[in-house]
C-alpha cells in the first residue's frame, strides 16, 4: 500500500497570493487526480498541509519528516509545489529514511483540462516498482535522487544537476 501526503500546491489547482490565506481558486483533490488518472493502487491518503510551495518552512518540512516516520508504511507518495520540491527532498533525503518516499506535483493546475497533475501521479505511482529505499523527485516521466535533482525555472522541468 502507498501513503499518500498532499501539501497543497498547483497539483491541487490552488492558487495562493499570501501565506496565511488558503487557495484563491477552485481546487481538486488528490482523490479526483487519482480517479483521472485510472490508478487502481491502493493506498491511503493524509492531507497534512495546504500551501504553496514558496511558504513552505523548516517547521512544515519537520512536519513532513514526522508524518512520514510514523506512517506504517514503506512506500510514501508525497505531493509538493514544485518551487520547493527539490529543497524538501534534500531535507528528507539528509534524514537517511528507510523508506522509498517520492515527492510529485504539477507545472499546470489541477483544475486546469491540459494539467499534467494526473499524469505525474500516474508515473510517481508506477515509479515505485523499481526504486529502492530512498528520496525521489518523479516529474514529466523523469525521475531523479534527491541529491541530483535541480529545477529548470526557464524550460519548467526537473533535470540532473
């Protein structure tokens, strides 16, 4: 079974303009992603944040680290805003976790018919078939490590460093 974690972010069609509001738009869930995307894994899902990646500090990434510690399971499918994935899964990978936790998002709103929220869901899923225990970034059918993973602002994309 997968653990689910959602933080908010554009995978979820949240907008969000201040750090202290919640999203300003309509927003989809987790749930509705994996519905589209025809994921027929099971899993169980935990909504621990709602924010925007920019206003994710050292506390909620804390909160991420326990999250994950105490869930029962080896495979978590943690879902981020991309313009703090990468800062987040060094965070996670720096802790030497036993288990194989894959952080995922979108470049496009969930809300938003040409989205890729369902199918980087899709492909974060069926990544964890051949991954070993570890910190992952899985982003447009590319996957890297934690510690080789930086974020192309100008092509909108996730690539070795």
């Amino acid at each position: 079974m997968i653990h689910i974690i959602s933080t908010g972010g554009t995978i979820e069609g949240l907008e969000y303009d201040d750090p202290n509001k919640k999203g300003v738009s309509n927003g989809i869930s987790i749930q509705d992603l994996l519905q589209i995307s025809g994921n027929e894994e099971k899993y169980c899902l935990d909504k621990i944040l709602d924010k925007d990646s920019r206003f994710i500090n050292q506390e909620d990434r804390i909160t991420i680290a326990n999250t994950i510690t105490s869930s029962t399971h080896s495979k978590i499918l943690l879902t981020h805003g991309t313009i703090t994935m990468v800062e987040t899964a060094k965070y996670l990978g720096s802790l030497e976790l036993d288990k194989t936790i894959i952080l995922t998002g979108a470049f496009i709103l969930g809300t938003q018919p040409n989205t890729d929220a369902p199918d980087n869901l899709k492909f974060a899923i069926a990544s964890f078939e051949n991954l070993n225990s570890g910190v992952y970034i899985a982003m447009n059918n590319t996957v890297l490590p934690w510690y080789n993973a930086k974020k192309n602002v100008s092509k909108n994309r996730f690539e070795p460093l």
